[in-house]
C-alpha cells in the first residue's frame, strides 16, 4: 500500500498513483492537523501533490530522493 494511514500521520512509500488521490483527501478532510511523512516516496502523482497543496498538509519529512524533494518542498512550503 503506497500510504499508510495511522492516526494522525500518512506514511508515503515507494510510488504513490492517481489512485490515492480520493483516500488522501477523505483522510485529511478530517485530520486538519495531520502531517505526511514522504520520506520513503520515490514518486508523487500530481493528483496527490494538488490534494496535499489544497490541504495545506504538513510535512515531518522531506523524500530522501534529492530530485523529487527539489520539486515538492517549494510546492508544499508555499502553504505553510
């Protein structure tokens, strides 16, 4: 399962689809204070990073992947 829901914190592992875009956001619709851990994601679907921006979802830890970090942290800080 490429998220792991737990009480208050969404775990992102290896390659997250289009696919868990609608349980993301039913999560987090309420979870308003929840934070995602993408620190085991090597890739995020668009779908998912518009879910996460709209949320103004925090992060407690950036992807390991250099690159993919590069794109979301501008993304996802700009809600902060």
């Amino acid at each position: 399962m490429p998220i792991e829901f737990k009480k208050n914190r969404a775990l992102f592992r290896d390659e997250v689809s289009v696919e868990e875009a609608e349980a993301l956001l039913e999560w987090l619709q309420t979870r308003p204070t929840a934070k995602v851990d993408l620190s085991a994601c090597s890739h995020l679907h668009t779908a998912n990073l518009q879910v996460l921006m709209t949320a103004k979802a925090g992060v407690s830890n950036w992807p390991k992947n250099a690159e993919l970090r590069s794109w979301l942290e501008p993304a996802l800080k700009s809600g902060e």
